[in-house]
C-alpha cells in the first residue's frame, strides 16, 4: 500500500542508518501484516495473521517477536507523519490506559490489576497511550483521530523480577515507572517531534498527578483534564499569598493567610448561582449538553501547612443528575486557556470520549487485545503495527468528503470499503488467471467462491 510505503525504512534499516540480512523479508513481512490486521477476524492471532498473509507462520512470529526493526522510530514517525487531512490547530493530545484481558501469567506485564475495559480488577495487561484528536465541527462523530503512541505499564512486581524479567526480555535500562510517567515521556516525545497540542487531556488518573500538570506547565501545554472532585482544593486565585523571605525567611514555600477560606470542588458547586447550561456536540441521541460553571483559582498543596502552588487556573465543574434525581459532579482543572469561553473549555474537556473509541475499533476491527506472545519486544512490535494499520484507516476517513451536513463514515464502514477494494481487486486477478486455467464455468465460480472464503474469512 502507499501509505505504508512511507515507513519503509523503518523496517528495512536501524536507527543507524544500516540494514541487516533479511531486510527485504522483514519489509515483505510488514506489508503483509499491516493487510492482514486490516482483514476482518474476530481475532488476530499469528496463525490468522499468517493465513490472510499467505506466508508461513514461522516468518510471521519471527517479525513479530525477533526482527531487528525498531517500534519506537515506527511510533516517532508517526509522530511526524501526521497528514494535512488530519492535522489542526485545535487538536489535543489525550492520554488514557486500556487494559488487555490476559489468561495466566507470563505474558509481559500480566497480573491482576485494575482493567478498565471490564471495570473491575482482573488478569490483564495495563497499556497507556497518546492520541491526537480533532474535535468535529458539529458533532463527535466527526471528530478525527490519530495515534501517537503506546507502551506497556510494568507493575513494580515486574520490574524487580529479575527471572521474568529474562523470560519476556524486558531490556536492562527499563525501571519502574508510574502511568502517569510513562504519558508524559509519550508527550515529551511528541513535543520533541515538534508537534505542539492546542491543549492535553487526560481523565483524573492523570489529572490528580501534580507531577504530570506540573511537567507540562514546564513544556508549556495547556491542559483540561478532570481532577477528582473530592479531593482538590482551593484558594480563590485573588488570595495575596506570602512569599520566603521579607521577614518570613522560615518560609521556603509560598503559603497563603490563615483567616483565607480553602474549598473542595463540592464547596464551590454548593455555594453557587452561576451554573449555565451548555450545549458541545451533536450526538447520535440529540444535543449533548449540562450544567457548568468555572471560577479562577489557585491550587493549594498542604492545606495544614498553607501551601499553595503556583498552579492559578479555571476551576470547571460540571453538574450531571441521574433519573432519581441524584448529582454527581465533575471537575477540570483548565491551565493557559484564561482566554477561552465556557464552551470552549466544555467542549475541550468531552474531547476525551475519543480515545475509548480508539480503544474500542483497535480492538474490534485490527487486533490491538490479540497478541499472544509473552516477550517485551513482541508485544511492542504487535501493538506499532495496529498503530499503523489505524492510522491509515483514519487518513482514509479524513480524505472522504461527506455531502452537506452529512458525518463522517465510522472507521468500520472505511475498514470495510478497504477490504472490499483489495477483495476486489484480487478477485479480478485470480477470474483472469482461471479464464486460462479452467473451461468450465462452473468449476471457476467454485473456485472463487473458495477463494474469497479462505482469503477473507475465519471459515
């Protein structure tokens, strides 16, 4: 295909510049796997893989699990590669987790721990990824997506096994890190690409982390992403607070007056009047909409101690009630978007549902839950190349011109079209092979039928 002609050099030389025996088989290799996750399959094991590919299994597993070629210069291309369809000046880095039901307990990073595909804890693998989203003019639906990049979540348990540590390969210079961590070396490597984000979002496993706003307040992103309501708290950003020194030299922290009221998130929602309904998108269900309101604050670290950050944002809250009539609330913390209207921030903080829907269709359509393998190597290789194989369906979906007011096709509605043209295509082939080899007509259609049966289905 052209468009994974773009990576061929990722697969046929190393982050040296050299190739190494075999090049032009590992190359063959990935093209095949790239159209055989596209094929349709409820799962894409390597035998699967192996068959849609029409190459022998052993060649598959060996691309998989011991070539030589790097998925981390597969997922920085991606990072530059984004395409002119796709890429804006609103879109948004979000960060999130998947989860990967997993049986036993060799496979990398395998063990029981919170899954939120099942929501619930469970055996399974923990993967945390970036993604760069567009928001749809008029409706999410429309909203385009495209993957930047995904590691693998090492438990502690893990990382300090030195025997299954040997068994998956995990490299020697890999530690411990926490989720959080491991999105922001994801962000870092995006930003270093030079791809600057209107703004990053994450849900409140990452919004909690004053580590994570801190660091990219350093990288200067604005972020919105949601913070637990009980947990945040705050002084009104006009609090003057009391710097070090000037007579306080045992101070080393800024703090803020002792007769200054610090409040939760449930406080500010309770005390209230300004709450104004907001319409963002268009749903499959009708216009999405809620009640919101924002305040500027400043965020207090120890409230014992009167520590404040440096950390002086819009505080948005966000106020749903079920049938019964219950409330819950939800908050953001909006940093470096003073500027932007309420919708705005409303609209930037229900970015997120994006990525659960990449989750979803790297799942369902190209295999992202399938690998088998136990091997750190192999479970990186795998998961670059379902990257790949979505980003070409979402360059496929951004090119297409829907009529006025019409939404964009589904990513499955592009995965089949794809398929449909390649079954196509190779039906047309092997009908004129047949004309020559066959005379009776009814021996030909036989033959197709077979064909199209082996080539482009589980039967």
């Amino acid at each position: 295909m052209y468009f994974t002609k773009e990576y061929q050099n990722v697969f046929t030389t190393g982050s040296d510049g050299k190739s190494w025996p075999g090049w032009k088989e590992t190359w063959l290799a990935a093209s095949k796997y790239n159209q055989a996750l596209l094929a349709p399959a409820k799962k894409k094991s390597m035998q699967r893989i192996a068959r849609r590919a029409d190459i022998p299994e052993d060649r598959i597993e060996q691309f998989i699990r011991e070539s030589p070629w790097e998925y981390e210069r597969l997922q920085i291309h991606l990072n530059t590669g984004i395409p002119a369809a796709i890429r804006s000046p609103h879109g948004a880095f979000i960060v999130d987790e998947v989860g990967l039901t997993k049986q036993g307990r060799h496979g990398v990073g395998v063990q029981r721990q919170y899954n939120g595909a099942q929501g619930k804890i469970g055996n399974c693998q923990v993967a945390v990824d970036l993604v760069y989203a567009v928001p749809g003019e008029r409706r999410n639906a429309d909203q385009k997506t495209w993957p930047l990049g995904m590691e693998i979540y090492l438990p502690e348990s893990w990382t300090e096994d030195r025997e299954r540590r040997e068994e998956a390969g995990i490299p020697g210079n890999v530690v411990f890190k926490t989720k959080p961590r491991i999105a922001l070396e994801l962000i870092d490597r995006a930003l270093d690409q030079g791809l600057m984000p209107a703004f990053a979002t994450a849900d409140c496993g990452y919004g909690d982390s004053g580590e994570f706003r801190e660091h990219l307040r350093g990288r200067h992103v604005p972020y919105v992403p949601a913070v637990s309501p009980e947990d945040i708290r705050v002084v009104d950003a006009s609090v003057n607070v009391i710097v070090p020194g000037n007579g306080t030299a045992h101070r080393t922290r800024e703090t803020f007056p002792g007769y200054t009221a610090v409040e939760s998130a449930g406080d500010i929602a309770g005390r209230t009047k300004e709450w104004k309904t907001v319409t963002w998108s268009g749903g499959t269900k009708g216009k999405m909409r809620g009640e919101f309101v924002s305040s500027m604050v400043r965020i207090v670290d120890n409230t014992a101690k009167r520590h404040v950050s440096d950390e002086v944002c819009r505080l948005l809250l966000e106020r749903i009630e079920d049938r019964s009539g219950t409330a819950e609330l939800k908050a953001y913390l909006c940093w470096g978007m003073d500027g932007a209207s309420l919708r705005q921030l409303v609209r930037s903080a229900h970015i997120r549902w994006a990525i659960e829907r990449f989750h979803r269709d790297a799942k369902q359509l190209l295999g992202l839950d399938s690998f088998e393998g136990r091997s750190w190597k192999g479970w990186h290789h795998h998961i670059s190349m379902v990257l790949l194989a979505f980003a070409f369906l979402s360059l496929l979906r951004a090119e297409a011109q829907p009529g006025s007011g019409d939404r964009l096709p589904s990513l499955r509605t592009i995965a089949r079209a794809v398929v449909l043209e390649v079954a196509t295509q190779e039906l047309m082939a092997e009908r004129s092979r047949l004309k020559r080899k066959y005379k009776r007509e009814s021996t030909r259609v036989q033959y197709e039928a077979e064909f199209m049966l082996r080539r482009f289905s589980d039967w």
